[in-house]
C-alpha cells in the first residue's frame, strides 16, 4: 500500500473531520472511501466529478502548487 500526502487548510480538514465523524469514519478512511468511488466512476462520470472538484477548487489548488 502506498502512502499519499497533501495539505489542506484548517477549514477544510475541520469539515473533512466532521463529514467523517457523521459516518462513523477515520478521516483516513473517509479520504480513502471517497477516493475509491471518484475513481470506480466509469468514463462520464469520473471525468464529471474531477471538472467540479477542480472548478471549484481552483484557487486553493493553485495555492498549494506554490
């Protein structure tokens, strides 16, 4: 198994926290559970999610890349 990690902000690792508390999850495995599912998404559907994901995102994403 292969270990990833990235940053986020307080906000969003807060509300990541919650979201995974609400299921009864780690947030590690909230994260892994979430990833799991973008990418079972067939051809439309991945590509969908990304385009919203990164749209919506775009400023902290270009944030982090510095």
């Amino acid at each position: 198994m292969q270990t990833i990690q990235f940053k986020l902000s307080e906000e969003m690792a807060s509300r990541l926290a919650e979201r995974a508390k609400e299921r009864g999850l780690s947030a590690e495995a909230f994260v892994q559970m979430i990833t799991e599912e973008v990418l079972n998404r067939t051809g439309d559907e991945f590509s969908q999610a990304v385009d919203y994901v990164l749209s919506k995102n775009t400023d902290l994403y270009q944030r982090l890349a510095q």
